[in-house]
C-alpha cells in the first residue's frame, strides 16, 4: 500500500483537488496532508475506509459529508455543513466550526475546540449499534440539537471568543426527541423549551462524560481534568413526539 501523499491545494478548484484526493485513494494512499486550503468544498466526502488526513487551513462547504470511516484533523476553522450525514469516522477540528454542523450524522466523532454557529447536530440520530457524538469547547448559536433524535452533545463553553455570550443561543434541542445534551455548569433559563427537561447530569452520565472528555483533551491538546472539576447538566427529551398533539386524525 502506498504511504503519504502531500498536496499543495493554493489556488486549486475543488473539484480537481478532489479529483486528485479520490485517484490517490483508488491507488492506495491513505494519509494525506492538504496544505494551504482556502475554502474548498467536498473534502473528504464519502470517502471510506482507514484514511487520515491532516488539513492546514479552511476546508469549504460539506467537508466530510457523507464519510464512512476516514479520520481528519483541521489546523483551522471549517466553514458551514461540515460531517453532514456522516455514518462513521472522525473530524477533530482545531479551531471554530459554522452552520450545521453535523446535520444529521447518524455515526462518529466531531471534536470542535472553540464555537460553533447555528443550528449544530439538527436531526442527529443514532443508527444500529452507532452513536454519533459532538463535543464543543466553545459555545454555539441558536437551536442546537434541533429536532435531535439519538447520540451525544457535549457543551463545554470553555474556549470561546463570546466571552460575554451565553453558553447557548436561543432555542436550545428545539423539537428534541432523542438523544442527550450534556452542558457544562449550568444552562441560562429561556434557552430551552417545554419539551425539555433539564436536570443534574447522574454518576452514570459523569463517568460516559468523562470517556469522551479524556479523548477529547488527547486531540484537542486541552486539560480534562479541568474540564471535568465542574457540574454538568443534563438536557433530555420529555417526549419522543414532543409535537404529537399538533395533529389531529381524520
């Protein structure tokens, strides 16, 4: 099997970077390193297998999408749709991340070390035997976990440029009926809505937190037993069909 495969990507479409990425892969590389990327979209998406890839800059749009197994560490910012309806793999991202984040993923790991904007984990679901999960540094925009249906969100609200911001914006697991946020202190009243329940996370849900923070703080480079010497609260669903008596049968 092929080893290593460096790629300047300064001023290259995306699709002949991507192009490129695929035939490597079809040859047998599997570690790449895509240097000085400015907003190329695709990366990484539906690829398969036991891939890593290390990228130095700012992936585009849907970096990820769709992937099934490959593993990638951005020196950098991600622009928005990034993990989009993953199924398994890892994103560790070094950085800030946009809009959308891990829309629907059904499997997988996406490690965020500062913000992230709206609407992050939206119909994120639990597949099988797979559980997604999101771990945030920082804080995040408005309707996180919107209509979130299965796997993790951890908010730690810890490495933040919005030092005045609320750990959450408005709307926070918005139509949830799945899955658990976990929120490191405590969660402002006015984010959530009726539908859910906000509680003290158990020692069952404090020893699952502690697992993903020791390999959260391994890639991001960051102290777990600092991020661990804080309450956590729990955000579940009241419902699993939290807009039932919206409808009426005919």
């Amino acid at each position: 099997m092929a080893g290593s495969f460096y790629l300047d990507a300064a001023g290259m479409d995306y699709r002949t970077l991507n192009a490129i990425v695929r035939e490597k892969v079809r040859s047998g590389v599997c570690e790449f390193v895509l240097d000085n990327v400015r907003g190329q979209r695709y990366i990484a998406t539906a690829l398969k297998g036991e891939l890593n890839f290390t990228v130095k800059g700012t992936p585009g749009q849907d970096m990820a999408a769709f992937m099934k197994g490959p593993r990638l560490v951005v020196n950098g910012n991600v622009q928005d749709g990034t993990g989009n309806t993953m199924d398994d793999g890892k994103i560790v991202i070094r950085g800030i991340a946009g809009d959308v984040l891990g829309y629907a993923m059904r499997g997988g790991t996406i490690y965020v070390q500062g913000d992230v904007g709206y609407r992050v984990g939206i119909h994120m679901k639990s597949y099988m035997d797979q559980q997604p999960v999101i771990v945030i540094g920082g804080k995040a925009g408005d309707f996180l976990g919107e209509y979130m249906a299965g796997g993790v969100i951890l908010l730690l609200g810890m490495f933040s440029g919005k030092p005045e911001a609320p750990i959450a914006g408005m709307s926070l697991g918005t139509g949830m009926h799945g899955g658990v946020i976990y929120v490191r202190g405590d969660v402002p009243e006015g984010l959530v809505g009726h539908e859910i329940k906000v509680e003290p996370a158990d020692k069952g849900d404090l020893e699952a937190i502690a697992e993903i923070v020791r390999d959260y703080s391994e890639e991001i480079g960051v102290d777990a037993d600092g991020i661990m010497a804080s309450d956590f609260m729990k955000l579940l669903p009241r419902s699993h069909r939290p807009y039932g008596d919206m409808y009426v049968p005919v």
